[in-house]
C-alpha cells in the first residue's frame, strides 16, 4: 500500500509540474491562497444548482453573471493584457446606438447598413437615423431594432453551426463600417474602448486594426499620418489618468479582399512605423475555413519582413480557428514565427504542432466566448486550450469581439472561463501575467509593467477581496 502511494503521488507531482501555471505556486501568499478559498467557494454554488449557467442560454445567463460576486471580483483583478481585440467590434452596442443619434448619420432599412456623410446625403434608400426614430412607435423601439442588428442574437448563433453563424456574423463589420470610420466618431470610439479596458485593471490593449479606412467630413481618406496621431492621441488621454498603460496595434489584412489589399496593410506597416512605436506587427483575418490560406499570401508577408528593417515586421496570426484537421494555417504562422497564435484550439489535433508552440514559447490567445458563440465549442468545459493548459502551453484571454455579442472589455471571458476550466488563483495570476509577458511591449516595458505596476495592483486586489467576502 505504501509504494502504491508512492507512485501514485509521484504521478500527480509529475502532472502538476507538466501545468501552465505551476510556476505560480511559489508566488502565492497566505492572502493569495484564502482568496482562492472563497473563489472557489463561489463556484461550488454554480456547480451545486440543478442548470449549470455555463453551458446554457449565453444570452439569458449573460446578465445573470455580470451582477454575480463572481464577475465583481474578476472585474476587479488585474488582467494585464487583453491581446485579441477588433477595434470595429471593441464599443458596446449601445455606444454605437448613441451615435446614431447624430444628424449625419443614415441607415438603409433594405440594405441594413449605415452611412455616415456630415454634409448631407441623397442616396436611394438612405433615410436620416433622426427621421427614422421619430416617425417609429418610439425612439426605444427604433433602437431596440438597430441593436438586434448590430449585435449577434440568439436566433443567429441558434444553429451552432459556424460557417451558418458566420453568414450572420460578417455583415456586422459591414453594417456598422461607416460608423466606425469617420474619423470624429472613431475618436470617440477609440476613447471609449480603452477607457473600459483601464477601468477593468488591464494594462496592455493590442488592437487588431485595419489601416486606412478613415474617412473626414468629405468623405475623403484620412491620410496614414493623421490616423496615427489620431490614435496615439486617444493613448496619451488615456495616460494622463492611468500612465502605465498601453497600446498596441496589429495591423490586420482582409484576406478575402485579396493580396492588392494585403500588400497595402503591409505598405502601411512599414511607413506607420516612421510616425510612431504604435504598431507591433502584421495580421491576416476572415472566417478560416472559407478564406485562402496564410500561405497563398506568403511572398507577400515574406517581402514584408524584409522591407521593414526595424522590427522584421513579427506576425501574430490568426490561425487554428477551425476544427478541420485539413487546414494548415497553424503550420505556416509556427513557420513564418507567429509571436502569438489567434484562437489556436485545432492545435489540438496536432501533437507535434503542441509541442512545437510549448517549445518556441507561443502563446495561444483564447477567446472562449467568442468560440462558443461561433460555433466552434458548444460547452467551454470541453475547449481544446483547457487540456492544452494541462499540457503546458501557455494562453491568454481575450475577446475578440465583445461589443457584438453584449458585453464589453474582457472580464465575461475570464468569469467563463474561471467556471468552465476549474481555474485556481495560481491559473488566474498566471493568465494575467502572461498578458504582459507575452505582449508586443519591449522587455523594459514588460518589467516595468511586471514588477512596479502588477505586483502592486495583485496586492490591491487580494486585500479588496479578503476585505469584502472573507467570512461571508
């Protein structure tokens, strides 16, 4: 019986060293490990009740979840780093709501899309969103129905089918494009996304963005130069309230527009870098399974490295947003040097690729939520990463697209994933960290970040909690 015990323990020490997080167990304080009691205490009544909120109804567990103790704590964590994020898809529903309250904004009631065109317009079809809502039964049912098309509804990712749920889930960049590009909306837009993401104790935002799409009261492009300040604008606002705080922009390409639009984002990279420290490198998007692959854009991306003589433009692909074991997209981004993986979850059919990442130190941006609304999981208690967890691969959260699934920010994702993924304290420090470590930001800044901003916020953090619900 002795020996028995003995194997049997040494199997689970060899486990628990193999785990993404157990270098954390030597970080925790007493302090650490009470608040990770009443954390876990909060999950148990999840667990205990008849429907597991988790793997129901997203959208009628949503605001369930946002007022539970549990989304309060988590709100409150220091998150580090938020690595996947569409500037377009960023804002909640109801900022954009709001904009449409302006006098320049139109909207096609047959096309569903909006235009927006300060100086008038005279277009077939487009009516004023002002006129529109006072001739409704009431502003609140005018508004209701532009949220329903702006933001996924449960009808839409009903089938749990993704390529059925992308059909739906596409045209939400095209209905609100105009929205979100000219230019005075996008300010305010970019001001409201990072100052929800400071206000949920991230440090690091790492936009996925298109360049270019900017227009003025004309109309007429905003030039690359101008778009830039724009931006680093917003950052600097942002920094007068909370100085450590960043941002990060990966510039994206539209693969399905093709490789004219692909080279310009590449063209722009190189030229961006001339005006500021903004951008940390190239992106290639679009539904996975029904877009060329990264490799039809290899000459291009290869060309690109080569231009950019200060940083060798570093990629951080999309990719292993599928469940076809066919697609090879995750081989090329491990051979072009990914930074990060986007997604990610198909590595799971691809032991050799799991330790290939393991090895080179990848990390995999997770989005659980949005992988559960798209179809690709229909219980986050079976996503690929979590075993890849166990595995010792290494992950952050993030959210993709928040606004139009209902939330903001990225703490919803990390409530999911904290119930789905039996999280312990030492998981949630350690996934919090990783979104500095394995951020764009240079390796003064990372240990700047790290070791005069995190420790101090975690501390924060652990005596908030301790104050609030020990004993409770």
């Amino acid at each position: 019986m002795r020996q028995y015990k003995q194997k049997r323990q040494q199997i689970l020490d060899l486990e628990a060293k193999m785990h993404f997080s157990y270098d954390m167990g030597e970080t925790l304080t007493e302090d650490d490990r009470l608040v990770d009691q009443i954390l876990n205490k909060i999950r148990n009544k999840y667990k205990n009740d008849q429907i597991n909120i988790i793997i129901h109804d997203f959208f009628k567990n949503q605001k369930t979840l946002k007022d539970s103790e549990l989304y309060s704590i988590l709100d409150i964590m220091p998150k580090g780093g938020l690595h996947h994020l569409h500037t377009t898809a960023a804002p909640s529903v109801d900022f954009y709501i709001q904009l449409t309250y302006n006098e320049a904004v139109y909207f096609n009631e047959r096309e569903k899309l909006f235009k927006v065109s300060p100086k008038g317009l005279d277009e077939d079809g487009y009516i004023k969103c002002t006129e529109l809502r006072r001739f409704s039964a009431s502003a609140e049912e005018f508004d209701q129905k532009l949220r329903n098309y702006i933001r996924m509804t449960p009808e839409e990712c009903a089938s749990k089918e993704s390529h059925e749920i992308w059909t739906h889930f596409q045209h939400k960049f095209t209905l609100i494009n105009d929205l979100g590009k000219y230019k005075d909306f996008f300010k305010l837009i970019l001001h409201e996304v990072l100052q929800k993401c400071a206000a949920q104790n991230i440090f690091v935002v790492e936009l996925r963005h298109i360049f270019g799409m900017l227009f003025d009261d004309d109309r007429n492009p905003v030039s690359l130069e101008e778009e830039i300040k724009l931006i680093d604008d917003q950052v600097k606002h942002i920094q007068q309230d909370i100085p450590y705080f960043r941002l990060k922009l990966i510039i994206t390409g539209l693969k399905i527009v093709g490789k004219q639009h692909i080279r310009k984002m590449i063209a722009n990279i190189i030229e961006g870098e001339k005006y500021s420290n903004l951008i940390a490198g190239f992106d290639l998007v679009n539904e996975e399974d029904f877009s060329p692959p990264i490799l039809e854009f290899l000459t291009d991306i290869m060309e690109g490295k080569n231009l950019d003589k200060k940083s060798k433009m570093p990629c951080f692909f999309h990719c292993g947003e599928t469940h076809d074991r066919t697609n090879q997209n995750v081989y090329d981004a491990l051979l072009l040097n990914s930074k990060r993986i986007g997604h990610g979850f198909q590595l799971f059919l691809h032991p050799h690729l799991q330790q290939q990442v393991k090895q080179k130190d990848i990390c995999i941006e997770v989005c659980p939520i949005s992988n559960l609304l798209l179809g690709y999981t229909t219980d986050l208690r079976i996503h690929p990463v979590r075993f890849m967890l166990h595995r010792g691969l290494q992950a952050s959260i993030s959210s993709d697209d928040p606004g139009f699934f209902g939330y903001e920010g990225v703490t919803l994702d990390y409530v999911y994933a904290f119930l789905a993924w039996d999280l312990d304290i030492k998981d949630l420090k350690k996934l919090s960290l990783n979104g500095i470590i394995y951020s764009s930001l240079d390796k003064e800044h990372k240990d700047y970040l790290i070791s005069d901003v995190f420790e101090k916020k975690w501390k924060e953090f652990i005596e908030i909690v301790l104050e609030k619900f020990q004993g409770a």
